[in-house]
C-alpha cells in the first residue's frame, strides 16, 4: 500500500509476523521492514485484537514464540504495587460533526444529513448515538459486536445482506475510513457520510 503499510494498518501486524517467521523457509522479495515497523509504530492501536496482532511483531516474537515465552521474568514494574495511577480526565470541549446517511442501492432512495454535537475526543460510535438521539426516525441504526469491535448492520431500517453482498460503508471526504465506528475519532468540522454499498 505505501508507507510501510501491508494490506491494512491493522493487517500490518500480522504480515510482520508472518514474514519474520517464515522467512528461513522462503526468499522473500524485498521489502522495507523498518518502514513496516515505523508504520504500526505510528498507529494509534485501541482495540484488543489489533493491538493483540501488532503486539509480538513489536517485539520481535511471533504468536509461533508463545510456547517457549516465560511470563514470569516479564512482570511490569507496577505489578506489586497494584496498578499505575489514572489521570482523571478533563471534560472535553464539544466538536460540530456533519452526519450524512445515503441509499441509491436497494429499494426506495434516500439521503439525509444532520449536525451533532459531541466532546472533543468521541468516537464515531458517538456521532451516531447522538444523530439517533436528536432524530430517531430518521438516524436509527444498530450494531453487532465483533471482536474488532462494534459493527454497524443497520441504519433507518437499512440492514447489511452478505447474500446480496451488502454493507454499511463509512467514508470522511468521500475517502473510506481504515478504522470502525468504536475507534475512529471525527475531527470538528468533519463531514462523515455512510453510504450503503455492495462489495
């Protein structure tokens, strides 16, 4: 993809361990490993799963080391003191967010928008609990959980189909984003639109 970036920002991790791993057994082509590394070492990494990927490649491990690791010599400073302090956080100041919903796809069009308020900070998951508190007619929607996090299966009644190859695509700019609405954090003044689209 560029910048060090193999396939995805979260598919990264896995792609490095992948080829440390393995690559006794093979040639690789050539690639720019401390590109890789600067790339995931620049990304922000919120979910369990994400950082659960990106993890052993940091390190220089691959999930093929877990069986010879010992745990016990890797106890973090804090453990037996109990757990480092938390900063309590300061409120946040409220962000404008411009919130479209459109379907051109699949039975009767439409296309609304909306402004939200949210702190400074939120999740996109935010941006649409607020659109659905201000006007739940219009911008209801609901979400599955994943182990990547939440995922939205439907808006104003609109549910995602694999077999018809549906979804619910997010994009900022008309650009898709690379994260899901639990991680990404809007930016005040950003237009986000969700778009029903086929794959």
């Amino acid at each position: 993809e560029g910048n060090g970036v193999i396939g995805n920002i979260y598919s990264t991790g896995l792609a490095l361990q992948a080829l440390a791993a393995t690559g006794e057994f093979y040639a690789p082509r050539a690639w720019d490993c401390a590109q890789a590394f600067a790339a995931v070492s620049r990304h922000d990494y919120r979910l369990p799963m994400a950082i659960a990927q990106v993890l052993p490649a940091l390190v220089g491990r691959s999930y093929l080391d877990v069986a010879d690791l010992d745990c016990a010599t890797r106890v973090p400073p804090w453990h037996h003191g109990g757990y480092p302090p938390c900063p309590s956080p300061l409120p946040a100041a409220p962000i404008s967010v411009h919130y479209s919903i459109t379907n051109t796809l699949q039975g009767r069009p439409f296309s609304y928008a909306t402004a939200v308020q949210v702190p400074a900070g939120s999740v996109l998951l935010r941006v649409l609990q607020a659109a659905q508190e201000e006007e739940p007619h219009i911008f209801s929607f609901q979400t599955e959980q994943t182990s990547w996090g939440p995922m939205v299966i439907s808006i104003h009644g609109l549910a995602a189909d694999m077999n018809r190859r549906t979804y619910w695509q997010f994009l900022s700019g008309g650009v898709p984003l690379q994260e899901g609405v639990g991680t990404y954090k809007p930016q005040d003044g950003e237009h986000i639109q969700a778009v029903f689209s086929t794959y």
